[in-house]
C-alpha cells in the first residue's frame, strides 16, 4: 500500500474526467422537443456540459421557471435510464487515476450532477476503486466551492480543483484550493484563465507530468485473441478496441507474426507462398523468432507503460497450428517456445470458437489464401484440437466465445468479459 500524500486532487466529472457529450446531447434533445422547444445545434449543446441543468435550461434554451423544470424532468428520466452510460473515460484517466492512488493521494470527485448518476458512472466505468470521496449537487449543496469542500478530506497540506468549465475554477478558488483548468474538456483557454485556473493543461497527459512527474505508470496489460481463420478475429479486435476506448484504456495493436520490423521480415517469409520448402521445424522456429523480438521489443515496454497491448495470435496459436496442424506434438512447441516467450503471457486471451468446417466455409467466401490458410481440412481439424487441449489445460487464462453469433452481439459478450479482467488486473 502507498503511504498516505497530505495531498488531495478533487476533480470535476463531465468533461474532465468522462466526455459525456453523447449522453448529455442526447437527453437535451429529447427535453427540448418534450417541452416543445427548438432542439439546439451541436455547438449550442456544448453549452450544456458543466453548469447546472436550472441554470442552462433557462440560459441558454430561454425557458422560463415552469418549462425548465418540465425539461429537467424529462433529460433526467433519459439520462438516468442510458444517457450516463453514453460516455467515455478520456484516453489517459484510467492511468492518471491509477497513478494518484499508488502515489497515496486523496483522491475526490466534485461535480453538479446528481449523486446517484455519478456513482453509477465511476461504478459502470471501474474508476471507483481510485476514488475515496463523491461530492454532488444532491448532496445538500448546490454551489461548486461547497460541492468541491464536501470532496476534500478533513485535513490537507495542499489541494486542487481539476475542471474544464469557469463553475470548476470558481468554486475551487473560492473553496481556497489551487485550480488547473482542463483545455481537453468543454471549456475554452479565455473563459478557464478569466475565472481564476492558475494551470493550463492541453492534455491528460500534461496532467499527468504536472501532477505526478517522474512517477513511473502503472502496469497496463497484454491480452490476445485467437481462433481458426476465418473465426471474425479481425472484425472481434476492432470492436474490442472501442469498447476498450471507451472505457479509458489505451490500446495498442500488434499481430503475430509481425509486430516488430524484424517480425515483419519474418513474417513476409513464413506467409508467402513460395518458399513450401519451409520444413515444420523451420517454420516453428521462425514464428518463435518473430516471438521473441515481439515479446522484448514492443509487448512488455506497452504493458511497463501502462498501456493495453491487444495482440492477434500469440504463442497458443504456434502450439495450435504447429502443434496440432503440422503434428510437431503441443508439448514440443510449448517447450521450444519457453524462451522467446520467457514467461509473457497474457493476462486474458479470447479465443474464437467456431469449427473448422464452419471456419474453413467463411474462408472461402473471403480473399485468396496464404501458405497457411490453403491447408488442408484435416490440418485445421488437428489445429482446432490442439486448441482445445489448450483451454483444457488453462481455462483460468482462456475466454472462450461462441464466435457463431451475430458479430455486434459477439462483441458486446467479448467486451463485457474482457473489461471484467482488465477492471478486476488494476483494482488496487
Ligand atoms: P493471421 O495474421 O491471423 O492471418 P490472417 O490475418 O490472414 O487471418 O495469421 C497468419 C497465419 O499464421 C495464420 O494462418 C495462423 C498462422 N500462425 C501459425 O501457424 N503459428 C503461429 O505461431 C502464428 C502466430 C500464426
């Protein structure tokens, strides 16, 4: 555990920690033709992001008392049945928040919203784990500088109000803690300098470097996914990817073989078609070698940088394919892989389960084949055994997915279950 900082960071919600534009336009259009009131154009919604609902309804939709109170009403019956889930953590959060935890800083969040709404979203999201308080309008206040001292802990030696919007360096000012203004969210640089943010930062990254220079990151993670080709492994990590964006975690692609330049070299070699003297034992050694460069060169510095490396196909596929493809024996290649792999493993892979013979009918409905691919179907019988003894012997590390569903509904059950680990892997 960290030793406690006499520290607090207490940060606003949308557009500081969540961009919550989705939701939050969404659900001020269905209030505007609920009252019967034109619906604002996209830059007119921006306003509404940050103040208080009463304020904006009135301000900037012109409603008088009566009507802004039906409107409110109706964004937040939306809002709070799927507007706060139409969000996403900005690229960086997870990690900044992460490091202000393992630093042993207080760590609160201030905003204007309703308390029940913000919960539900650091919850949906796993950021409640770095949070230690939650201080929100409903709370019994409804100005910022007493929504933001409500966050604080009791006693502090220095405190500051992370915002994007003037309500943010306001009440952080007026609640006597330093203010930086966030140029990533909602706000602009002249409305954040004229009311009182004594720091401007563009990025969550500069964020980072202001609040925690020299920190080292915290570990990200290496996941893979696997399965016979033609399983939809391609169209399943695209939309892995944005659900993975969407909750803040910063992914980053590799493929085996591959990878790396080197990877690439070998991987040109291995696929293409004219080289069939390649002899199994050859070809075994050569994705062990893009492997091993993979694994030193790009997989642990992504993971040691606090970044989520998303790989197609990693050392399962060899003892798959190789293995049980070619009949080199799951134990021989296992072994024969234990040094390019030197115990990088990944911390969840999903493996695409279809059979061959369904695998090898969507195949031909795609491109010509690669050396690999114009295998025979016995080949890819014995690979999709190996694969299967695979999971029997590790099931803890294995997602197993019917990969004969709709891909869109597919993917949601992938993201769901790898968001599960990840989430569980950074608790601290
Ligand atoms: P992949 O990039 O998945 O091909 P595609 O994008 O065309 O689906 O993988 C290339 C081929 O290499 C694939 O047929 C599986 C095979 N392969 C092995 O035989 N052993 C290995 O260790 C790896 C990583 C891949």
């Amino acid at each position: 555990m960290a030793v406690r900082t006499n520290r607090a960071v207490i940060f606003d919600l949308d557009g500081t920690l969540t961009q919550s534009e989705e939701g939050i336009f969404n659900c001020v259009r269905h209030a505007a033709e609920t009252v019967g009131a034109p619906v604002p154009d996209d830059a007119a919604l921006r306003e509404y992001i940050g103040p208080p609902l009463a304020y904006s309804f009135r301000a900037f939709m012109g409603l008088d008392d009566e009507t802004a109170e039906r409107a409110i009403a109706a964004f937040r019956k939306r809002y709070h049945r799927v507007g706060l889930f139409e969000n996403r953590v900005y690229p960086g959060i997870r990690r900044l928040l992460r490091t202000l935890k393992a630093r042993g800083d207080y760590v609160g969040v201030a905003t204007g919203k309703h308390g029940d709404a913000t919960r539900r979203i650091l919850d949906h999201f796993g950021l409640s784990p770095f949070i230690d308080s939650v201080c929100c309008a409903a709370d019994g206040r409804s100005e910022k500088a007493d929504i933001i001292r409500g966050a604080l802990p009791e006693s502090f030696s220095e405190a500051w109000m992370v915002g994007d919007r003037r309500f943010d360096m306001e009440g952080g000012r007026a609640a006597g803690i330093h203010t930086i203004g966030a140029l990533y969210g909602y706000g602009t640089a002249e409305e954040l300098e004229a009311s009182g943010a004594e720091v401007l930062v563009e990025s969550v990254q500069a964020l980072i470097d202001f609040l925690c220079p020299g920190q080292e990151p915290p570990r990200g993670a290496f996941l893979s996914m696997e399965g016979l080709d033609g399983s939809g492994k391609s169209t399943q990590i695209a939309l892995l990817t944005d659900a993975l964006d969407r909750w803040g975690f910063e992914v980053v692609h590799s493929r085996e073989p591959g990878g790396t330049r080197v990877g690439d070299m070998l991987r040109a070699i291995i696929l293409d078609p004219d080289n069939p003297e390649i002899t199994a034992e050859t070809e075994a050694l050569l994705y062990a070698a893009s492997r091993a460069q993979h694994v030193r060169e790009l997989i642990r510095p992504t993971v040691a940088a606090g970044r989520v490396l998303l790989c197609d196909r990693f050392v399962d596929s060899s003892v798959a394919y190789q293995g049980g493809g070619r009949e080199l024996g799951v134990q021989h290649i296992l072994d024969l892989n234990a040094a390019a792999v030197d115990g990088t493993l990944p911390l969840a892979t999903v493996y695409l389960d279809i059979n061959h013979e369904a695998a090898l009918k969507r195949r031909h409905a795609a491109t010509a084949p690669d050396r690999m691919e114009a295998e025979s179907d016995a080949f890819f019988a014995r690979v999709e055994k190996a694969y299967r003894e695979l999971i029997r012997r590790d099931p803890e590390r294995f997602i197993v997915v019917d990969a004969t569903q709709p891909p869109e509904k597919l993917g949601e059950e992938v993201a769901r279950r790898v968001l599960e680990r990840l989430m569980a892997d950074e608790r601290p």
